[in-house]
C-alpha cells in the first residue's frame, strides 16, 4: 500500500466495494521502461484478489484519474452499470477537460442491450459517451505488440503452442466442433504465427507444437497434425490447465502469464499517455486490470 494518506469523502457504493481515494501532490513522470516492473502478473493478483468492484481514483489539484474496475458482465441487470453510470455522471461534473477510455475495440453503435451483451462495459461507457456526444479513446495493444513483448521472455515454440491452446480452448468453451472450415483456420493461424516468429522450418508447424506441448505435459495432448483435430478426442480440462495465464506449473503457462502482463503494460503506458496531456481520465476495466496496474498510477501522480 502506498504511504500517501487516504482522502476521505463521501461515495455511493461503499457496500462489498474496495475503493482507494488519494489525494496526490503534484505528478512525476516516469520512464515507460519502469511500468512493466510495477504490474503485478496474474500469478501474484490471484494471491491478492480484491472484492469486486475495486476502485482506484487517484487526484491532485488539477487532474484526477478515476478507474472502476470489475469482472466482466453481459447482463445489463447487474447493479454494476447503475454504479457506473452514477460515477460516469458524477466524475463529468467534477472534471471539464477530462478523456473516456474504455476496454476492448471500439463498439458499433448498437442498442445499450446489444452494446453490453457484446462489449460488456466498455460497450457501456461507449453507450454513455456516446449519448453526451463525447469521444471515446482506444487503449488496446496490437496482436504484435503483444507478441513481441511475449517473445523477449519465452521461446518462440512455447509462444506459438500458447496460441494454439488458447485458440483450442476457445472453440472448447463456445462448444464448437472441428471441421474442415475450423481446421483451415487454425492452419492459416499457425502459418501467420509461424512468418512472425519463424519458430519452424516446416510447411506446417502443427506437428511440431503437437510434439512440443506433449512432452511438455507428458501425454498425449494433441494429435500429430491439425486434420486429425476432427476426430480426435481433446480432453477440455488438459488444454485449459496448459493454456491458463493463471498458473505457473509450466513454460507454457507462463506464455499466458507474459501475454497478459504485456497487455496491462501497453494498456498503462497509453492511459499515462493520456495523463500526460493534462487530461483527467475516466475508464472501466477488468477487476484484474485495475489491481495490478494500481502502483503504475500511484507512482505517477505521487510527489517526487
């Protein structure tokens, strides 16, 4: 916890909310090579998981950074985007020269049911900004930028089967089968990785992910090629535990682990980006995102 002393004042969802409310002398800035080393992975934040929703609003006398975060919802009952819009009302009032962020690619404009069932809540600030007719920023990295972090600190082959799995356990969760269409795809995903990374020599790499991660887990996970996928039986369970960016157990979590530290790294140097143009800051995000970037913003905004 930082040593700076809490601001106390009055806030509508005090109930099964953690919320941090610090009044911050003037900003520093600080080099963007020293964020990565203040955001904690996901390893460590399932250590410290805070209640949800967790609130960090961090002010000085002119700007105040205000980040609602949450886990994700796609029902537009949940008490959570009362809470939102309520602190979206209040944080306008509060600030003239203010920026929205939201999470994720910036929404069609829909309905507010179709906007939330398919962005979740950054469909929601969407849906706010856009009825007060204020422009929304867009944070998210590109797919090379999170390669290229991923690649700094694991091999190439455990990048790629990392992908592989992920890929698979999506299709697994959505409960779609694998036909000639799905393995198509996948074929053209690894090609694409594979002139990225150029982690094989071979025309089609799937065998040798196949071989990589079944040693890796010490068992036969996957199929020796990708057209075997259609009839081979995956074992659900297998290819989450070897793909989930929450464990440590084996190289290829820690794939997941760095894809996500990645991810938190970029979204925070471009939120301090938007800081640093004076601007104060609205934005709602994964209960996770918010946790483990909290030192990255305290940092910025405490006295030197």
């Amino acid at each position: 916890m930082s040593h700076v002393l809490p601001l106390l004042r009055a806030c509508p969802i005090l109930n099964n909310t953690e919320i941090e409310f610090l009044r911050i002398k003037p900003m520093r800035k600080i080099p963007f090579k020293d964020v990565e080393e203040e955001i904690l992975t996901l390893v460590k934040y399932q250590e410290n998981e805070p209640k949800n929703p967790y609130i960090l609003d961090l002010k000085n006398r002119k700007q105040e950074l205000f980040l609602y975060g949450c886990k994700h919802s796609r029902n537009i009952r949940n008490k959570q985007f009362k809470q939102i819009e309520g602190q979206f009302n209040d944080f306008l009032r509060r600030n003239r020269n203010s920026a929205i962020i939201i999470e994720g690619p910036r929404p069609d404009i829909l309905s507010k049911e179709e906007l939330v069932r398919k962005y979740t809540e950054g469909g929601f600030v969407f849906y706010l900004s856009h009825r007060k007719g204020i422009k929304v920023h867009e944070i998210e990295p590109s797919w090379d930028q999170l390669l290229g972090f991923a690649i700094k600190r694991n091999s190439k082959i455990s990048v790629a089967s990392w992908i592989l799995l992920n890929t698979l356990n999506n299709r697994i969760k959505a409960g779609s089968k694998f036909d000639k269409k799905s393995v198509a795809h996948i074929k053209s995903l690894l090609a694409s990785i594979n002139e990225k990374l150029h982690f094989s020599k071979a025309d089609h790499p799937f065998e040798e992910i196949s071989i990589y991660l079944n040693d890796v887990a010490g068992k036969v996970i996957l199929p020796k090629n990708s057209m075997e996928l259609m009839g081979f039986n995956l074992n659900p369970q297998y290819i989450f535990k070897l793909q989930d960016p929450f464990s440590s157990k084996t190289a290829v979590n820690k794939v997941g682990t760095d894809i996500n530290l990645g991810r938190d790294y970029f979204l925070s140097k471009n939120i301090l980006k938007v800081l640093e143009s004076g601007k104060s800051v609205f934005c709602v995000l994964g209960l996770n995102h918010v946790f483990c970037t909290k030192k990255v913003f305290k940092n910025f905004f405490q006295k030197k």
